[in-house]
C-alpha cells in the first residue's frame, strides 16, 4: 500500500466551474477526514467520513461543497460553482480508529480558481 | 474554542544551530498534542506527539515535552541539518469530538537551515 493517494495535484478552474477531487485512502482505514489549508495558514478540518457516513461538517463547508464515500472506500470532494475564495490546498487523510497518531495524510490537490 | 499558537515565520538558522519553536493552546479537557511536518511538495507527517502532560515526543533529533501548567508544547532540536528545511505545524486533538480526533492546527512555522 503506497499511502494516502490524491488526484488531481494540481487543478486550475475558471470561477464558476464545478471542480471534483478524488482520495483514496489506505485500504484498512475505516476513517477519513478532509482539511483545507490556505496560504500561509495551517490545516482546517472539513469533513469527516466513518465508513461511508459522513459524521461531522464543519462550517466552512457551505452548501457548494459536497462530499461522499460510497462503499467506504474512495472519497470524493465536488465543488460546485467556484470562487477564487475556494482557492487552497485540500488535503485528505485516513486513520484506522480512534486515535489521531494514526493520521496519514495525503500531498493534497492545490486548487487555483482564476 | 480549541485552538493552537506558534511562533511566526520564517525562522532561518545556521546548521548546527539550536531550534525552537514556541506552541502555545487553549483547550477543554486533555487534548493530545502533536507536531507534524511539512516538506516541499509532500503530505503532512506527523513528527511527534505526546498524550498527557509532562509526557515527552521525541522523534530523528526533535523533542517537545507537554506543559500544561503553561499550557506548551514547543519544539526543540539541538543541531538542526539543511534536510530539517520545512514547515513545522503543532496542532491538537480533542478526542471528546464526537468519538473522532480531529485535529486543530497552528499556522505554521516555516524553518531554513542554511550550510
């Protein structure tokens, strides 16, 4: 298993296009979490996956956002209608329970909305 | 709410030079308490954590030992090489969210060792 895989690396949209992000966590990892981290700032939580429940939204996920997991396997980050605000790193990571030792974080798509 | 304090950037040193970065939180409960590590073009890795205080993380010549009496956790290394060049993030993770550990991150330092 080659870690925490994320795709695309690099997206740049025009504002107003949707956008999706793809992560494939490590295959035994019942957990998954989605942060954005913007330009000189650390990492904010988003959304978090148990299974293929989505558990927790944060408030920076507005109605643009949309995030699933089917078969809790793969997760998928869709943002509709973008806006040069939306610009940032959106890192995912898995863990296999409870315990944020186990966090293994991906390389993140870097999202440039012009 | 939680959250986490550190030190501005960029911190530029000489190698061999002595680091620290400060890490200062405010929190409910006990959080565990961590540092994670940036490189260029690659994912976060945890550097080292520590779950209760006075506990010490120790990890490739890094230490940070957990205070709660002043409520840090700050980063120390005592001959920093050039391959130490990163962004040192601390964060902490309150495990009374719900049943998960989300993270809760500082900005960031960013740290350049030159030759």
């Amino acid at each position: 298993d080659t870690g925490v895989s994320q795709d695309p690396r690099h997206k740049i949209t025009k504002r107003g296009q949707n956008v999706t992000f793809r992560c494939d966590p490590i295959s035994e990892h019942n957990r998954l979490y989605w942060y954005r981290q913007t330009l000189g700032q650390g990492p904010e939580f988003l959304t978090y996956f148990q299974n293929e429940a989505q558990l927790e939204k944060s408030r920076l996920l507005s109605d643009r956002f949309s995030a699933e997991r089917p078969k809790g396997s793969f997760s998928t980050l869709e943002i509709q209608r973008t806006e040069q605000g939306d610009s940032a790193m959106y890192l995912c990571a898995s863990s296999p329970g409870q315990g944020a030792s186990g966090y293994t974080f991906g390389s993140g798509t870097r999202l440039t909305v012009v | 709410g939680n959250s986490v304090t550190q030190m501005e950037g960029p911190v530029t040193l000489s190698e061999e030079a002595f680091l620290t970065i400060n890490c200062t939180y405010t929190a409910t409960g006990y959080p565990s308490l961590f540092w994670y590590v940036q490189y260029p073009g690659e994912g976060l890795q945890l550097l080292l954590k520590a779950t209760k205080a006075d506990d010490k993380g120790s990890n490739k010549g890094f230490e940070a030992t957990y205070r709660k009496e002043t409520t840090s956790f700050h980063l120390e290394k005592g001959s920093v090489q050039v391959s130490d060049s990163a962004v040192y993030f601390c964060a902490l993770s309150d495990s009374f969210s719900g049943g998960y550990n989300k993270l809760i991150f500082g900005a960031g330092t960013r740290l350049a060792v030159h030759p």
